[in-house]
C-alpha cells in the first residue's frame, strides 16, 4: 500500500489543499486545522451550518494565512499573539483574528463572522470516548488529529452509489472526489472498508493508531466545488455502511511518533482486529 495524497486544512470547514509532503505533530498535520469561524460570541461556526464557508481558499504563510474566495480581494491574516480571547466547549481556547478578518468573513458569508486561532493545540485533547487516551493533544478537527480514506473504499462506493441509481431509474452519477471527505492522507488501499479493522500502521517511518471510525456527517453531500447538495453519499451508505444509527466512511488516526510524511511513501499494516 502507499500513500496517494495528503491534504491540509488551515481553517475548519474551509477548502483544503494537497501537499506532496507533510510534517506531523503529535496534534495533526503542520498548518491543518488551527484556525476556525467563529460567531460574535465565540461559538464555533461550521460548514454543516454555513456551507459557504466551503467557498473560502485559506493558505499558510509564515505569519499567518491568506484568505481568498471567489469575487473578493485576498485577504492577508496575520496570526495573533494576542486579543480578544474565545472558549468554545468544543474546540477549546482560540484567540481573535482581528477586525479586518471578520469583516472580510463577513461580507463573503453575508453574516457577523469572527476568524479564531488556535494558539497550543496541547490545551485540547482527545475525547476518552473517540479514542483517546491521557496528553492525547487535538488541532481543531472534530474529533482525533488525522482523517484517512482509501481509494479502494471510493471505488466501491461508487459503485454503489451507480448500483443505488440504476435501482431507482436515474441517470448514472459521476463518480464522487475523495475532497468531499475531508481527509488528510488517502491511501491506494487493500479492500474496500478493510482500514475499519486496523489497529495500528505505519506510514513511512511513522507510525499511527486507530481512533474511530469516521461518522459522516451533512458535508459529502455537497459538490466541493458548485457547493449544489445532492441525496449521495449519504443515500447509499445508509443502505450499506451503517451501525449504530450513523453512516460511515474513512477513520481517524492519532500520530504516535512525529516527523515527515511524503506522497508515495510506504503504508505497512501493524496490528489489525475488530477496531469498530
């Protein structure tokens, strides 16, 4: 097996970008997932909420980031050392972007948008219940540092998902981007849904442990680039990849040694079991 992309995130619930090498912290990847939207209160504001934000480009910089959608003027943030400070329940403490940021998120969004940054991923940490254990660290993904999918996986899906469509009549779809999922490292992959029983594996030198399965949520279902919102691939893995009342693609990995990742490198099962 081999590693075929590796995506960052510098904002939650905005695009993301493929790197052909990454460094991984015990948190995630360098630059994935340190910036969120925020509400003027300090609550989180997500895709699954306001899927405009999908609409947004975020690229690192040394000092910060810079912000560009569609129509608008880039927008260079630098990242604050300090301000108004925010807690959400959820992803923790973050820092104020500043009023320049929150006006250009506001007239994209159309609504009162704040930028928040996340100053010391190790100030949160991985919920006992997705598989973490104590000085866990998180960046602001949901749930546990890195998201894998496998294209195996995808190539079944699509197959279903045209299998779903013949069954009911309609027009054969295309087949989905792995983007829709989110994830930060795609792998060529074995069988399809096999990754859902591995305990451990290395890639390159480092090696990774199982946290979850990734539960879907509203974001597949919306074209990464037309952001138009369609029955898929919600419909079909409803029909054969559900338990315990969610619907399931990819899983969720914590980093157990740091360093470099690169595309191509080697992927190498360790431990496998029934991971759930």
């Amino acid at each position: 097996m081999r590693l075929t992309a590796l995506r960052i995130y510098p904002v939650k619930s905005m695009r993301g970008y493929d790197v052909p090498a990454a460094h991984v912290e015990r948190w995630g990847l360098a630059d994935d997932r340190r910036w969120a939207a925020l509400l003027p209160d300090g609550t989180e504001l997500t895709a699954r909420e306001e899927p405009r934000l999908l609409t947004v480009s975020p690229v690192p910089t040394p000092d910060g980031l810079v912000l560009r959608a569609p129509g608008r003027a880039e927008l260079a943030v630098a990242r604050p050392r300090e301000g108004t400070a925010y807690r959400s329940d959820w992803l923790g403490p973050m820092t104020d972007a500043g009023p320049d940021a929150a006006q250009w998120l506001t007239a994209v969004l159309g609504r009162a948008v704040r930028l928040g940054h996340q100053q010391a991923p190790a100030g949160r940490e991985i919920g006992e219940g997705h598989g973490g254990r104590p000085g866990d660290a998180l960046n602001l993904a949901d749930t546990a540092p890195l998201l894998l999918t496998t294209e195996a996986s995808l190539r079944r899906l699509d197959q279903l998902v045209a299998q779903t469509a013949a069954e009911r009549g309609e027009p054969r779809p295309d087949p989905l981007s792995m983007v829709r999922f989110r994830p930060n490292l795609v792998i060529d992959g074995e069988k399809p849904f096999a990754e859902h029983d591995w305990l451990r594996l290395r890639i390159g030198t480092l090696a990774l442990r199982f946290a979850e399965s990734c539960d879907r949520c509203v974001l597949p279902t919306y074209d990464p680039d037309t952001l138009a919102r369609s029955h898929e691939p919600t419909r079909t893995l409803a029909r054969y990849r559900r338990w315990s009342g969610k619907v399931w693609f990819g899983i969720r990995l914590v980093p157990e040694t740091v360093g470099e990742l690169r595309v191509g490198d080697e992927v190498e099962l360790l431990a496998a079991g029934l991971a759930g």
